[in-house]
C-alpha cells in the first residue's frame, strides 16, 4: 500500500513538472512570437500623432480602446473633408459619392468585384478600401497617387467615376452652395479665393487621415496577451514563417511597396480573372512593370471582399492559398491556411460612428 501511495505521489509530481515545463515553454514561444512581431510590425498606437488615455501604455487590457483620438472633435477641415466625402454633388449627375465606392458603414469597400460610377459604368479595378489609406507609400492599385489627398482628386474627374468634367466645373458647383462657401472660408481663412480643387481634394484627404482604428492585434502588440487566441497566434506565427512578411509588414502590414504579382507562375490560372491586367505596365509602357501592383495593407482584410486588383476571389481562405503559391511557391496545408486566416481577422477594426454619415 505504501509503495503504491509513493508511485501515485511520484506519477502526480511527474504530471505536474511536464505540465509546468510545458507552460514555460509555451510561455516562451509567445514571448518570442510577440518580440519578433514588435520588429516585424507596428501598433496604430505607436503614430506619433496618437493621442491616447494617459494611462493607456499601463494597461493591461486596454480592450474599451477602439480607436485613437485624433482630437477630442473633429477639425473644421475635417468635417468638410466628410461634408464632401458623403456628397453626391461631387458626381456630374449626383449618383454617386465618394462613401459609394468606399462605404465607412461596410469598412471602406462596396464588397463589388468592379464599381459603378455616376452613369453606372464599371470600373476596371476594385475599390481597395479607404480605411488606414493615409499609412499607405502610395494610392491606387498602380500607385500614380503620392498621398490620399492626391487620390481624393483623381476619381472625381475620371469619366467612368464621378464624370466631373474639369476642375473649374466642380468649384463652380461648390461655390453656388451657401455651407461650403461659409465653411472653405473658416477653414481656409488666409486664402482670397477658399473654394479651390486643391482645398477641396486637402480637406478629404484630412478626414480620411483620421480612419485609423485599433484592432486586437495592436492591442496584443501593446501587451495585451488576451487580445490573441492560440489558433490565431500559431496562425501569426505561419505568416512569419512562410515569408508573407517580405511585403506584409510595417504599420499597416502592407501598402508600401509594389509588387509583382504572380512570381513563381501566371495570377490569372488561379485568380479565373476574366481580363489579364498589366498592372503599373499598362501606366508605364514598360514591360518589366507588367502585372506590378501596389502590395495592399492586410488590416480589415477579412471584410473588404473580393480581393485582389480585380475582385477575382471571394473567399479569404482562397486568396491566402493562391497568394502562397504564386508569389512563395508554397503549398500550405488546409491546416495552416485555417490558421493564418483566423489570425488575419484579428486584424478587423472598425471606424468610430463619428466618421460615418
């Protein structure tokens, strides 16, 4: 009896030693997994224009931050900026707004393969999403934008877009409105002549500039070791290991580089695209830019279906395999696909009411 009551004692201690060296050593993975993402990416909390709770770095679940406070209201140029952003008057016919094809209340995206412009014509490529824009190096899928002030300018005048057909004609339009010509002149106190395309393409890309939500993944960042579960860290962890860092990094885990698209074999045997498109080539005429695009920020990706620069693949799962085959030459299992889209929607964070219309 007393051998027996020593072997249980021993066999209990035993259990309890592997069960502690266990946790130690997963303690120490997350350790690691969490000091190489810090290098890796960046938390929306760590721009140096973030104004956060005093005590926010001190906390340990910081889970009722959803987003950063720019400012306690709204600039006046910002909400010119959103008076703009939501009017259809910046469309020839006034079918369409700028909120049309990048809708705040469906995360920047109309969830459309190709838009419909103010005569209802398609667009050649998807309306990436607004949201986190601003921490993008460049705009448009081809990159021809510096800045989404620039962008805020160049649908407004495409004819398959809003169809304003110049500069000149749209300024005349918003002269004519009693609000804007009250509401350019606060704005723009030390200008003769406020009401200019310039002004106006400034103040929306001012308002798009405070569309920075916080997701669960700054949180985790930021230390909040909650804010991740297990299948979404080993997920993490597939999506540093597999190289979808190489472009997938930084702020805004993308949107600063271009890339081409279909490395290791042609995008559209997977995509199914129904048109071959040259990317930065067709922008160019160069045939070494040919299928270049701008590599796309994978913040809120699990909402801004479809995906790539034709709205090809709906499924995120789908995308993620075919991305891994044609840029990383890798076949990843259904296993680690699972867990690498489960750590994407960690990534999903939406924009304050304030900014919706």
């Amino acid at each position: 009896m007393k051998t027996l009551l020593t072997i249980l004692v021993s066999t209990l201690l035993l259990v309890c030693c592997l069960n502690k060296t266990d946790q130690n050593k997963t303690d120490t993975l997350d350790i690691d997994l969490k000091s190489e993402s810090k290098n890796l990416f960046k938390s929306i909390t760590s721009l140096p224009h973030a104004n956060l709770p005093e005590n926010y770095q001190q906390l340990n679940n910081p889970a009722n931050i959803t987003s950063i406070n720019l400012n306690d209201e709204m600039s006046d140029k910002s909400v010119l900026g959103k008076m703009l952003y939501f009017d259809k008057g910046l469309s020839k016919d006034g079918n369409i707004s700028c909120n049309s094809c990048h809708n705040l209340n469906s995360y920047g995206v109309d969830n459309l393969s190709t838009s419909p412009g103010d005569e209802k014509k398609l667009g050649g490529r998807n309306s990436p999403t607004v949201i986190y824009a601003s921490l993008h190096a460049n705009q448009f899928w081809d990159g021809r934008a510096k800045d989404v002030e620039e962008q805020a300018g160049m649908p407004i005048l495409n004819p398959v877009e809003h169809n304003i057909p110049s500069q000149k004609f749209l300024v005349n339009r918003i002269k004519g409105i009693e609000k804007y010509k009250h509401l350019f002149k606060k704005v723009f106190p030390n200008d003769n002549d406020p009401i200019t395309y310039k002004n106006l393409t400034n103040a929306i890309g001012d308002f798009e500039r405070k569309l920075i939500p916080i997701s669960r993944f700054d949180k985790w960042l930021d230390g909040d070791d909650s804010q991740l579960k297990e299948q979404e860290k080993k997920g993490l962890r597939v999506f540093i290991d597999n190289g979808c860092v190489s472009c997938h990094n930084g702020i805004a885990l993308g949107g600063q580089t271009m890339q081409k698209f279909g490395i290791h074999d042609n995008y559209w045997k997977y995509t199914k695209s129904k048109k071959i498109d040259n990317g930065l080539g067709d922008l160019t005429k160069n045939i070494n830019d040919q299928y270049i695009f701008k590599t796309p920020s994978l913040r809120n990706i699990e909402k801004t279906h479809p995906y790539f620069h034709d709205g090809s693949v709906k499924d995120l799962k789908e995308a993620v395999k075919i991305m891994s085959k044609v840029q990383n030459n890798t076949e990843l299992p259904d296993e680690e696909l699972e867990d690498i889209v489960a750590f994407l929607k960690s990534l999903t964070a939406d924009v304050d009411k304030k900014y919706k219309e």
